[in-house]
C-alpha cells in the first residue's frame, strides 16, 4: 500500500510539474512585402485571403495577422506585414512542403503560386525570423472593440550597438518586466521577439494594440510618466542599451486572425 501510495504521490507531483510548466516560446516568420504596383497588391491580398490563411488555419494556425501600413504612410499600398507564429522551428521549416500537398491552396493560390515571370504578384519579400520572449512566449490576439479601420498597430524594431548590448536590451524587457510594465498599462500586445535573422541584426521587434490613434498616444504617455518606467529606465546596468528605434503604424486587414 506504502509502494502505491508513493507512486501516485509522484505522478501527482508529474502532472502539477507539466500543468505548471511555463509554455514553449513561439517563433514568429514575418514577411514584408513590397509591391510596385496596385495590381501587385491585390492579387497578393486575394492570395493570402483565400489561400494561405484557410490553409495555414486547417493546418491549425489561426493565428496569422494580415497587416497594412496606416493611410497616411507613404508606403501605403505598397507594403503588406503578415505574421505568422509557429509552435516550433521544425514546423517552420515543413510549413511549405505540408502547404505543397494541400490541393484546395494550390487551386485557390494558382494566380500567385504559378505566376509568371513577366508578370510577378510582388516585387520583393523580407522574412524576419523571431524567437518570442521568455515573457511573453505565446502571441495574444488584443481584445479591441473600435472598427479594423480605426484599429492602430504599432509595430517596432529595437536596434542594439553590439549583440551584447542588444542582449541587456532583451534582459530589461523580461528580467526588468518592461513586457509587465506594458501589459498592467493595457498596451494589448500582441507578440515580443528576439530577430534570430533579419536585415538589420542585432534586434529585437515588439507589437502593441489601441483602439485608436488617439489612444496610442494617451497610452505612450501614461507609459513615459508611470513610476515603473521611471525606475526601470535610471537603472545605470539599462542605460544606453539601443542605437536605433523604427515604428511602423498599421492596421489590421478584415480578414486578419489578429
């Protein structure tokens, strides 16, 4: 009785371990693209709409974000951002070659996948590989109620002097908990990432939500003024830690997961 009360006692231990366990961090494949055309746009929209993401969600991915810069930008209608997790790099790596055997996506995809030379549906991508933070490892679909077209989603890329540097940076957001500092403030992000491979290595990218402009810009405000922020930021070992700061304001297209 001793013996099976003590393997039942460890088992129990087994199961509390797995419950409690922190969930494995995503990687994250987010494509740029750019078109030089209006044409370009649209058939490239229509591919993802009624293609890649139906396809990615009977893959089990409904979790891919379609973005568009703001109307304001001067790349508007010129770049799409589509952001699509992924559990593993291993599932990754075998995305195209399961999307290759589905037919409904090679039918529904045709006008894209087999276009031809002289007439392409894009003019260039950009694929940044990220690794999600420690703290935060699983992307969040933000709980906005204004419509798509008012929506902000401000997208950033921290850029450090040295990988070293760039590694403090990352430190401040998880040990420092710049993420818990963003998420008590109600920035409804939607993913953090370290960029594993990118164009403008080292850095770090980081997604944040508002109902509207004018909210963003409340919301950055209470950010700068908040006490934890203040704190965090005089801290001598964070001092100096990026080089370089892009933001990129979009909105999330009506077919979009996030």
């Amino acid at each position: 009785m001793k013996i099976i009360k003590t393997a039942l006692f460890c088992i129990a231990c087994l199961i509390a371990r797995v419950v409690t366990a922190a969930p494995e961090q995503e990687f994250y494949e987010l494509r740029i693209y750019t078109f030089k055309s209006p044409d370009q746009l649209q058939r490239t929209e229509a591919y993802l709409e009624k293609a890649l993401l139906p396809a990615l969600h009977r893959l089990g991915n409904s979790r891919v974000g379609v973005f568009r810069p703001v109307e304001t930008d001067t790349a508007f209608g010129k770049k799409l951002y589509v952001l699509v997790p992924h559990k593993t790099l291993v599932a990754f790596d075998k995305q195209e070659s399961l999307l290759a055997k589905d037919k409904t996506y090679l039918e529904n995809g045709k006008d894209y996948l087999d276009a031809l030379h002289s007439n392409p549906p894009y003019k260039r991508i950009q694929i940044i590989l990220l690794k999600a933070f420690s703290g935060m490892p699983i992307a969040a679909k933000p709980d906005l109620k204004t419509p798509v077209n008012e929506r902000i989603y401000e997208l950033r890329s921290y850029e450090g002097h040295t990988e070293k540097i760039y590694r403090n940076k990352v430190d401040m957001f998880n040990g420092g908990d710049e993420v818990g500092l963003f998420k008590r403030l109600g920035f409804n992000a939607v993913f953090y990432g370290e960029v594993l491979s990118g164009s403008n290595m080292p850095n770090l990218m980081y997604m944040t939500t508002f109902e509207n402009q004018a909210s963003r810009d409340a919301h950055w405000k209470t950010f700068v003024d908040d006490a934890q922020w203040k704190a965090l930021s005089a801290m001598p070992q964070y001092k100096n830690n990026v080089s370089r700061i892009e933001i990129f304001f979009l909105r999330p297209t009506t077919y979009s997961d996030l």
